[in-house]
C-alpha cells in the first residue's frame, strides 16, 4: 500500500485528543465508524505476510496490566500504549486507557498521535462483527451480551449494523452495569432482554458474546450452556490468568484466533494444551482454511485484540479526522536549523526556535 509522505521539515504530527475523536465519532456516525474500521481490518488482515508481526510486551501488577502493541509494514509503523486495570472504576478511571502513534517507516517521523481509549472500543466491537461475520450461522438475529460495562454497547451496535442482529439479551453480575446498557440502547432499534443469569441470556440466542472484566480464571460459559449452531464471541479473556470460557467449551467448538503465539499466552486457549488446533481469522478471510464447517457446528472467536487491528482503527481516524479537520500540529520533534546540531537548540532564543523549521533526524 503506498501513501503520501509529507516531509517532517514541513509538519508535526497531528494530534487527535480524546476530545476531538469523540466529535469524530459523532461527526461521521458510530455505526460509520465501526463499519470503517471493520473494512480496514479486513484490508489489512488480507495482506497478514507484508505485517512484520509480534506478541504484546505486557508488564503485569497485581491490580492489571499496562501493554505496548507494535506492528509494521514497509510503510507505516504503530504501537498502542493500553492498560486494562479492572478496579479502576471505583476510582472513577477507566477499565482500559489508551493511546497510539503512528509512523512513517522511510524517517521514522510520527505522523499520528492519538486516544485510542474510545477507538479501541471501536476496534474491538469492529473485529468481533467482522469475525462473526465470516463465522456465525447466516441469519443469526439474536446475541446474549454477557458482561455489560464500557465495551457493550459498541459490541450490540457494531453486531445490530454489521451482522444484523436484532435481540439483544442482557446480563451482568452487577445489575446497574446492565441497566445503564439498556438505558444508552434505547432508540437503537434493538429489541433489549433483561436477564437474570448468563443460562437464560443465552437460551435461544445465536451468537454470545462474553465481555467481562475481573483478573481471574472465570467460567462464564460452559459446555452445557451451549446449543448447536452458535457462535461464541470471547472478548474479555485478554491476558495470562483471564479466562471466560470452561475447556469444555473450547473442545466442543472450532476455535479461531487473531495471532495465535499471542492467543495461547493470553486468550482463552491458555487453558489448554499447547498443540490444540486453532485457525487464524485471517486464513479464513482469505480462503486458505475453512470457517464454520456445518450449521450445526459452534464456533469461538477467542478475541484477544492484536495490534493490526489497532493499525487499522489508526489509520482510519487519521484519514477520518484528516478530512474533518480535527486534531491539532503537535511540537513533538524539536525544530532545528542544523538537524545535526540539537545542542544550538538550548542557545536559541525561543523567537529563532519558532520560526526555524522541524528536523528530519530523530535519534
């Protein structure tokens, strides 16, 4: 894929705050954005061999997890700065904050700086329709959404727009998380559930999806739980000892994965041996491996996030915003007249360091 480069002398990288992403996304319409996302992780995700590829480097506390997600290709380069911290909404933070950069290869010279706390929940509901997409039974109309904080809503909207789902069936331990859901999908279109446990949410529901948040070994869904056909969408099991899904789920399904040496160190997988099978989502979306083999067959999409899909939202809201004219030139990069002379920065006077233009050289 070629892209413009604009030369570093002559920019700074754009800056998208939290702020202005939000009027983004109200700019163009959630469901706009979600669908725009989904296409480029489609795009990207068909070009899989042109990614130089890795696990996320994650550093784990007690209390959560703050991770680094790089990728490149031969162009561009990204990385995603996230934490996900469980307790955090009792100190009135975020489960998961965020924010991203992305690069131009040939200079190494930042293009984007951006929040990626609301594009990642973007991202994420984006990558779960796309999967289902490709794996769910056609005509599947109903979702059982267990686990209904921060990242719910985006997931009923992505699957009612994307997938064309049209029941939603609620439930979540904490009933003020569920009743929030319920009250920020009224005038959705979508025919809202209440339930009293995760058996009757997902009782005659055609794809489940499992968003929860707590740092341990859970068991959400089990096999007994399950009926023929459906199409399990695992979400919040992310991170070494975070599990939603009991075994026997798995070794009754075909399980798909994003990039399975980080799906068995963090996805529901990581219960399980390690030569269990698994299928790349991308091997299906371009026809080297077979989806969903029968209508009777369950499927799991054991999601754990990969930083292609953050790769792809960037990309997206840096064209998106570009041609919104939002965001704002950041002074990342010191402005130098000598790029080889960082030191005669500190002897300028702050009139002569405004007016010289950005250096191409980055250590």
């Amino acid at each position: 894929m070629t892209r413009p480069r604009t030369p570093l002398s002559t920019v700074q990288p754009l800056y998208l705050s939290a702020p202005d992403a939000l009027a983004l996304v109200r700019r163009k319409g959630l469901k706009t954005c979600i669908a725009g996302i989904a296409a480029n992780i489609r795009e990207d995700f068909l070009r899989w061999h042109d990614f130089d590829k890795s696990a996320r480097v994650a550093n784990h506390s007690r209390d959560g997890v703050i991770e680094l997600m790089p990728i490149a290709d031969d162009t561009a380069y990204s990385f995603k700065y996230v934490t996900g911290h469980p307790k955090n909404t009792a100190l009135g933070l975020s489960t998961v904050m965020a924010f991203g950069v992305l690069a131009d290869v040939a200079t190494g010279a930042p293009t984007l700086v951006s929040e990626l706390t609301l594009t990642t929940a973007l991202r994420t509901a984006a990558t779960s329709a796309l999967a289902a997409q490709t794996l769910a039974r056609p005509g599947s109309r109903v979702m059982a959404l267990i686990g209904n904080g921060a990242q719910s809503e985006f997931q009923a909207i992505a699957f009612q727009h994307l997938v064309g789902i049209h029941t939603v069936r609620l439930f979540d331990i904490d009933p003020a998380a569920t009743a929030k859901l319920a009250a920020n999908l009224a005038g959705s279109g979508l025919k809202v559930q209440v339930c009293a446990s995760t058996r009757e949410a997902v009782q005659g529901a055609d794809i489940v999806t499992t968003v929860t948040a707590d740092k341990q070994y859970a068991t959400i869904l089990s096999a007994d739980m399950l009926a023929p056909g459906m199409h399990i969408n695992a979400v919040g099991g992310d991170c070494p000892g975070k599990t939603e899904l009991a075994a026997d789920v798995l070794e009754a399904a075909k399980v798909f994965v994003e990039f399975a040496p980080q799906s068995r160190i963090e996805g529901d997988i990581q219960q399980m041996p390690a030569d269990f099978a698994v299928t790349e989502l991308w091997e299906v979306l371009a026809g080297h491996n077979t989806g969903r083999e029968s209508a009777a067959q369950i499927t799991v999409f054991d999601s754990v996030g990969f930083a292609l899909e953050d790769f792809s939202a960037l990309r997206f809201m840096h064209a998106a915003a570009l041609d919104a004219g939002l965001g704002e030139r950041l002074a990342l990069i010191p402005q130098l007249t000598d790029p080889k002379n960082l030191f005669g920065a500190l002897l300028a006077e702050p009139s002569d360091r405004a007016s010289t233009p950005t250096s191409a050289c980055v250590a």
